[in-house]
C-alpha cells in the first residue's frame, strides 16, 4: 500500500478570497512575509512550503513538479476549498502552472511572478548540473552566494541582500538538490497556456536577470485573459523586494 504524502506545512491567515502563493527557490514560504502582514484584510492568505522546504522539510521530496501541484491541491481539499486565487514566484509559478494543467477549474484567478512557461534550454540544464555539483561540494550558502546577484537587483539595500541570502541557507541540501532536478526535468508549458481561460496576472521585475520581461511578455499573449505588470527598478523577487508595491497590485487585481 502507498503511503499518502502529508500535507505541506503552511500559514493561513486572514479573511476573504483564498489567496495561494507559493514560493521561489531556494527559498520557503516566508519569503511571502510581507503579504501574509499585508493582504490579510483582502484575503485569506495560504503560503505553504514546497515538501523539502522549510517547515516541510522533513516531508518526502519529488523532483516531479505536477507531484508539488497534487500537494497543492491537496492542501486545498484539507482546507475546504474548491476554488482559490493560486500564484507563484519563479518556481512558484512552475507550480502553479502544472495546478492550472491539472485543474483548472479549482484556480479561480492565476497569478505569476517572475517565472516563464518554456522549459530548459541545453545551457540551462547544464547550468543545473553545476548547481548540483556546487550544493554536494560547498553545500546550500555556496550555492546561494552565487545565485544572488540574479535573485536581487544590484542597487538593493544590503539589508535586503542579507535577509535574502539568511532565508536561502535555512534550506536543506537534499530538498534544494531534489528542486534543482525538478527545475532541469519541469515540461515546457508553452502549449498549455491558450487553454487557461482564468484571469490571470503576470508580473516582472524590470531588471529581472533569471526570468526577463521578454519571458513574461511571451507568457502574457498567449494567455486568453492576462494582463501583463512590471514593477519598476525590481529584480527577481519582486514580492520581497518591492512589497507594497506587490501588494498595491493584489488589491487593485482582485
């Protein structure tokens, strides 16, 4: 008998429309702080860690991305909730895709951030295979030192950069190892989204260096109802990097 996978660990807090964001990588669920303290009067918001992250940690880890769409989905029948707003940042927003492929119709409105649609390019699949090598030699800080100056814009406060990077090393290896697979093996999703009728939102960083305007932009035509965002002078994590502004844009969205 298989055993059934738990459910994520999550905050829910606050009132109205269900909200889901799920986070980036490396990261977990906290990197949402800002809009669990900001959207609580508008929404009910659900962060989650991913299983291998955070508080989920201890959970078994996939490297199958529609397997983090099932907890998700999970995670909303454990809730009660049929239907909800689901958004995601970066691989966040892999996650929320692979939710919208296989049920659509429990994500009311599609929300996403700083991510693409196209799968791995050769380059990009080699680059996760020194990723790998750089977490199994100098472990998750090597790793994320060298991500950072993509993840954040080079004129943030060094405040900034260092909460990024502190939320980074909490991770453990094998959960980030087990993402870094997942990034690498994730479908091209390019195909799926004339099929997505919800409303959804796609928002950029204009100075995003891991997924560019031109990646949103091609996500926000092929989507029958999306309209298209960028946030000023932002990097790759705009919810954390630009959070009222964010946050300005949930409310006017919704």
């Amino acid at each position: 008998m298989t055993t059934p996978r738990p459910v994520l660990a999550t905050h829910d807090v606050g009132s109205g429309p269900p909200l889901v964001l799920i986070h980036a990588f490396p990261l977990d669920g906290r990197m949402w702080d800002a809009q669990r303290q900001g959207l609580v009067g508008h929404h009910r918001v659900i962060t989650p860690d991913l299983a291998g992250f955070g508080q989920s940690a201890h959970l078994p880890a996939t490297t199958d991305v529609n397997e983090h769409a099932r907890d998700i989905l999970k995670l909303l029948d454990q809730r009660g909730l049929q239907q909800a707003d689901v958004g995601g940042c970066s691989m966040g927003g892999y996650v929320a895709l692979a939710v919208a492929a296989l049920a659509p119709q429990r994500v009311r409105r599609l929300l996403l951030v700083d991510t693409k649609a196209t799968g791995d390019t050769p380059d990009a699949k080699a680059a996760r295979a020194g990723a790998l090598a750089t977490v199994a030699t100098g472990g998750v800080e090597a790793l994320a030192r060298g991500m950072l100056p993509k993840l954040v814009a080079a004129h943030a406060p060094q405040a900034f950069k260092d909460a990024v990077l502190a939320l980074a090393k909490a991770q453990g290896p094998a959960g980030v190892s087990n993402a870094i697979a997942m990034l690498r093996d994730r479908p091209d999703r390019l195909g799926l989204l004339p099929t997505l009728t919800m409303p959804t939102l796609v928002v950029v960083g204009e100075l995003d260096a891991v997924t560019p305007l031109s990646d949103a932009q091609h996500m926000a035509s092929a989507l029958p109802q999306a309209r298209l965002h960028v946030v000023p002078a932002s990097g790759h994590l705009v919810p954390m990097e630009q959070p009222q502004h964010f946050n300005d844009l949930i409310r006017r969205w919704t």
